[in-house]
C-alpha cells in the first residue's frame, strides 16, 4: 500500500491522475525549475494519458499541455495517485 | 524605424504571424523550436515598423541553446531608448492559455521595468470557434492592465488590429501584479497564470481528448510501430517512385530545349560550349530538383501534422541506445532533405553531448544533394527489372539500399563515438512538448517546398555552373575538345589518377570526385560536361546513359557507392557546423575523419566485388 502513496511519474499507468508531491534531490536544480514552469509543480495534477510500451517516453497532460517525459526524469518527480473523480 | 516584437511560447504562431504582418514567408510549422534564429521585415503598410520574430521560449530564464538565444536576444532590444519599441507582443496559443500566460506575465514584467509597451495576443481563435470557445480578452486586458487581442494568424482575423492598436500608442503597464513580486519567482507567475486562464480562458479539455485517441493509435507498440514503418517506407517511396514522372519531364524539357537551341548557334566553340557545359553539366543536375520538391513536401507534411513530435517519442529509446536521443530524429530526418537544416534543427537537443553526436549523423543521413549522384549511379548501373510481378522495383531497392546504408553507418559512427566520448552525466534529460494534430494547409506546404528547392537551386546552382566553366575551358583547351585525354584537363586527370585507380576508377571520375567536394551534386555536372566533350554526338544523350557506354565496372560502381554515402563533400556543411559549434576541430575532424573513412570502405568493397 505504501508503495502506491509515494510513487513517482514513471510509475503511473495510462489513465491514471495524480497529484505532485516534490521531486527527488538527484534533479538537476534547472530542470526542475522547467518543469515546474511547464507546470509540473509541487500540487499540480497530472495524467499520464500514453505510456508505450518497450520504454519509450510517456505522456503526461498537465494544465492544458501535454509533454512527454523520459524514465529518467519522470522518476525524479514523486507523485501518489489520485481516483478520479 | 521602430520595432514590434513577436515573443512566445514554442508553437505559439508568431513566425505565421510575423509571416501575416510583413508579407514574408518564414518557416512555419507544428513543432516546437521551428524557429531558431530573429528574423526581421518591415510591416505591410507602415514601412516604418520593423517586426521581429523570436524562436519560441518557455520562460525567460532558458534552459536550452536555442532559448538562450531568444532570451540574449529579447533582453539586448530591449536595452534601447524608451520609444524605439512600439510594441513587445506576446503571442499566447489560445488553446493552451496557461503556459503561454505564464511566459507572457515574465514579459509583461520585463517590459515594465524598461519602460516599453507591451500587448497579448491571443492566437487560434479559429480553432476556438469551431468548438465553440472563446476568450474573455476584455475581463483579462482590465486585469492585467494591457491591451488583449484575440486573432487567427491562419485567417487573418484581428491582425490588423495589432498594427492599429499599437499604432495608437500603449500605456506602458503601471501596476505590478502583486506587490511581492521582487524577483522573477517562478510560482507567482505560474499561479496567477493558472488562475488567469481559468478566469479568461477556454473551458475545458475538449481537444486533448480527440488528440489523444490519435496519441493512442500512433504511439501504442503495435499500431504506432507499424504506422511508424509505413510512413517511412511511404516517404521514400514518393522520393523514388512518385517524383520519376517529375524528373522524366525535366529531362524532356531540358532535352527539347537543348534540341531546339542548339541548331540555332553555329557550331564551332560557342555551340560546344552551350551544348556541354550548360545542357551537359548545369542540365544533368536540373533534372534532381522534382527529388527535392516532394521530399521537401512530405517532411513538411509530417512535421506540420504534428506526428514529427510523435515520431520523436517513438524513436527516443532505440535512438538513445546509440547514444541520440528523440530530439535527434527531426534533425536527421532534416538532414535526409539537406544537412544545413538539419544542423539547425539540432539546436532544440538541450544536451550538448547529445547535439555533439547528432551533428556526426547529420552529414551521413542520405541528403537531397547525394540523390543527383545516387541516382545517376543507380539509372547507369541497376538494371530496370522489377521483382515479385513489378511490386518492387530493381532501381528503387537499390536506392532504398544505399539510403539504409547512409543511416546504418550514422548510427554506427555515433554509438562508436558515445562510447569514446563517454561520461560527462549532466545529461538534460527528454522533454517534449506534444502539438496537436493538425490538417496541413495546402499553401504553406507548397511554399515551403517551392522556396526550398528554390534555394537548394540557387546555391548549388552558381556552383555548378562555375564549375562547369572550368573544367569545360581545361577540358576543351588546347585542343578544342578534339581529344579530351590531351588536355589540360587530361593532364591534371592522369597526374591524379593514381588515386583512383585503386577502386577502378578513371581520371575523369577522379576530377569529378575533385570537384565534388565543393558539394556532391557537382559530380554530376561535372561528368556530365567531361562526356560531352568527349561525345562526339551533336544529340543531347543522357550521362547515365553515357556512363553505360563507357564500360566502367559495377564494383568501381559499388564504391563510387559507398563513397559518396559517407564522405563529408559539402563546404556549405562544413561551414555551417562551424558557426554552430564555435570551432573548426569539429568540421575539420569530420571532414578528414569521413574522407579517410569514405576511400577506405570504397576501396574494401571494390576488392571484395572485383574478389568474388
Ligand atoms: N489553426 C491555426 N493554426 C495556426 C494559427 N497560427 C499558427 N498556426 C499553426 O501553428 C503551428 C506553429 O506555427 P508557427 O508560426 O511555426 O509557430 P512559432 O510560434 O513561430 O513556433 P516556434 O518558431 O517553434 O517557436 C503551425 O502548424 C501553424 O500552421 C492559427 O491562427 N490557427
Ligand atoms: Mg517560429
């Protein structure tokens, strides 16, 4: 069950909304402050809304945008899931 | 003159704003970071306003090389005498009204300290319209105490309000947006931003959800892979097939012409002359061009739908085991139209490991200026069979060989090299903003490709020509062209020769390769000039057609093959990877490195096919 309240982005699967809780102190001081400004900030919801397979970058939708993040830098960003509504 | 100044996010439309508001046609196309340099033109109407159009920034604390650029760039105008801007225009994608709020609040605060007026815009009111949206642009004008224009640069509506509207004079903003705000603290901005286009802005989410069901097919392993194979194999296929009838026609054109003008000259030096250096050599490479159209065409289709961003997603990982990463696609998918793009392309890879690896695959990606020489090879060498019952042609499997072999050999190189070059862990990491899919529209496609092949003509096309002059005038003197093995030419061509001897080749392919390093497609002139002062024929023969003639072998052909695909025979190339990088060692180690390489794997397959 723990593991599910603290995951992070990469973790989620397509569909499933979640809410940013901060990210992990290996993330590089700059890219974090551009993902906070693309808006992956610290309450944002987010929705992973394609996660291919064979680990290819995921999609997240976010405010009105969609980006799509790779392995390395979705798991620095700790998020837990929310049901939606 | 004053200035107006188009900033904004990615993808926002400023450049088909820029395009609207001058007269000028500048690259336009759905994927972030098209623009990587200012461009300026005066505005249609007020020939005392210039407009300046900026690369797209996400915010003005940059991240990347290109938002670095933009950011330098947008700071350095606005570091002049209070008056000379007429306006700072923040072009905000209406349909993503947040992000592009929270860059134009930066803007709203930079100008205000420097005492400039600024305006939004708000752009894709069409699209808006057509799901029945729109922006409150009065209630957020009020708020943020400057003026909001809602426009379509695709249409056209409201542009013209934005030269009238700025022409009036703009207050510069007075208000801060709240009284804390000392730095550019990133959360202020973003909230407000969120809360502003929550306020004013559109409601809903109702083109991410037809987006992505798209996102859904293009992107999931099965669908999105084949779909990914077709469009690929679909683009080539057009390169190759499709243009045929295209470059049939040229060549026709070129040949009725040269059958109805020579006639009229008299035949002595001049009639050479024309018949050979023009129709021989500037003509051979004419007939290449259609190429260059429809591939320019497709590209622009693929990127101006939005897929291209897709693409990138998909090619992320199998890129990233060599070392690229996804961003690398577009520029080497460029670097298939012409390097020079190409190279630009790559300034949007935030890495400058990773842009430092794709600027060593971009030279070996199959270029529009290798498809006069391939082609050539391929009619002269590769018989026109097909196979399976005509499904498949000979010639174009040939073609789809050696392009294969160009990018395998990318690929190689740029794995190689990441292993050598390996470490250095500050990798910025894969973030790429989705655009949504769009219908291309018809005109700017057709723009783009008409003013691309249009440019490939006018550089190459001096080039050629030149060329075609010298080596004509050193071919046909002193003889006049009565034996070409006697001339001046002929003595250049033998003391070289040894060179090429050892791949089978003569001196005449040998000056052709000479030359070529000015750029590939000289090649083909030039050895189209050197046939037709040897030709003794009046008749406009075709070269590949000569070449057949001559008796060269097909290993010799095999690694003419092979050595095109890899030498790095382009000064333009060459010169652009120095402004790019800042330094000579690159292009002058790709250069060597290439051309070593080149001759040595030609010269490998000339003995294992000569061995057989
Ligand atoms: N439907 C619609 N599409 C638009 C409009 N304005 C721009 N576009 C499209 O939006 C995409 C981006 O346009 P660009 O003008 O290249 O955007 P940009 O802001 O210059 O982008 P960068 O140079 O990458 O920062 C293109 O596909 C345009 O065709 C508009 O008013 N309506
Ligand atoms: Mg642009």
């Amino acid at each position: 069950m723990s593991q599910i309240q603290c995951a992070n982005l990469w973790q989620m699967k397509r569909g499933i909304q979640s809410v940013i809780e901060g990210f992990t102190p290996a993330l590089d001081a700059a890219v974090k402050a551009r993902l906070e400004e693309l808006g992956f900030h610290q309450g944002a919801r987010v929705l992973c809304t394609q996660a291919p397979r064979l680990g290819a970058p995921k999609l997240y939708k976010v405010g009105n945008a969609v980006y799509s993040l790779e392995k390395t830098i979705a798991e620095c960003v700790i998020a837990h899931p929310v049901t939606s509504e | 003159m004053k200035q107006l100044l188009l900033v904004g996010s990615p993808n926002s439309g400023k450049s088909m704003l820029f395009n609207r508001l001058t007269g000028m046609n500048q690259r336009v196309a759905n994927f972030p970071g098209i623009t990587v340099d200012t461009s300026t033109g005066p505005a249609v109407g007020r020939s005392d306003l210039l407009v300046v159009d900026f690369p797209g920034a996400y915010s003005l604390t940059p991240l990347s090389g290109e938002e670095q650029v933009a950011v330098d760039a947008f700071y350095k105008l606005l570091d002049v005498p209070v008056g000379h801007i007429e306006a700072v225009v923040c072009v905000v994608d209406a349909t993503r009204m947040e992000k592009g709020l929270v860059f134009a609040l930066q803007v709203r605060e930079a100008c205000r300290r420097a005492g400039h007026p600024v305006m939004i815009v708000t752009n894709m009111h069409d699209v808006l319209e057509r799901h029945n949206q729109s922006v409150d642009a009065e209630g957020l004008s009020q708020r943020l105490d400057m003026p909001v224009i809602p426009i379509s640069a695709k249409s056209g509506v409201g542009v013209d309000q934005i030269i009238t509207r700025s022409g009036q004079g703009i207050e510069v903003p007075k208000s801060e947006l709240k009284e804390d705000l000392i730095a550019f603290d990133a959360s202020v901005f973003r909230n407000l931003a969120e809360s502003l286009a929550n306020e004013f802005g559109p409601k809903g989410d109702y083109l991410l959800l037809v987006h992505n069901r798209a996102d859904q097919f293009f992107l999931s392993t099965l669908t999105g892979g084949l779909s990914f194979l077709l469009i690929m194999f679909l683009l080539f296929q057009a390169i190759f097939s499709w243009a045929a009838p295209l470059m049939d026609g040229v060549e026709s054109l070129i040949g009725l012409t040269a059958d109805s003008v020579l006639p009229l000259i008299p035949s002595g030096m001049l009639h050479d002359f024309v018949k050979d250096a023009l129709f021989g050599g500037l003509g051979a490479f004419l007939v290449f061009v259609p190429q260059i159209f429809i591939l320019t065409l497709i590209v622009g289709f693929m990127e101006d739908s939005g897929y291209l961003a897709r693409a990138a997603v998909i090619c992320h990982r199998p890129l990233r085991a060599f070392g690229l990463t996804g961003k690398s696609f577009v520029p080497m998918l460029s670097g298939v139209a012409c390097a020079i793009p190409g190279i630009y392309a790559a300034r949007t890879i935030e890495s400058p490991r990773r842009r430092w690896l794709t600027y060593f695959a971009i030279p070996l990606m199959p270029c529009s200026a290798r498809l006069p020489v391939y082609g050539l090879l391929i009619v002269a060498f590769i018989p026109n069979e097909s196979l399976l019952g005509g499904a498949v042609g000979l010639q174009g499997l040939a073609m789809l060989a050696i392009y294969l072999f160009g990018i395998v050999m990318a690929l190689l190189i740029v794995s190689l090299l990441s292993r050598v070059k390996a470490g250095k862990g500050s990798d910025l990491p894969f973030v790429l903003e989705m655009p949504p899919y769009r219908l291309p529209g018809a005109k700017t496609l057709g723009q783009l490709a008409w003013s691309r092949s249009g440019d490939f003509v006018k550089r190459a096309g001096p080039v050629i020509f030149w060329v075609s002059v010298v080596v004509w005038v050193l071919g046909y003197f002193p003889n006049q062209g009565a034996n070409l093995g006697e001339s001046w030419l002929g003595a250049i061509g033998k003391f070289i020769a040894p060179i090429f001897e050892p791949i089978g080749l003569d001196w005449k392919y040998g000056v052709a390769i000479i030359a070529s390093f000015l750029a590939r497609e000289v090649f083909v002139g030039t050895l189209g000039t050197l046939y037709g002062i040897e030709g003794a024929e009046e008749e406009f023969t075709s070269l590949a057609q000569q070449i057949q003639d001559s008796g060269i072998s097909l290993a010799s052909g095999v690694a003419l093959f092979v050595f095109f695909a890899i030498a790095a025979q382009c000064v333009s190339t060459l010169a652009t990877l120095r402004r790019e990088s800042g330094s000579w060692s690159l292009p002058a180690g790709l250069f060597v490195g290439y051309g070593v390489l080149a001759y040595s794997l030609a010269f490998v397959a000339f003995t294992l096919i000569v061995g057989d």
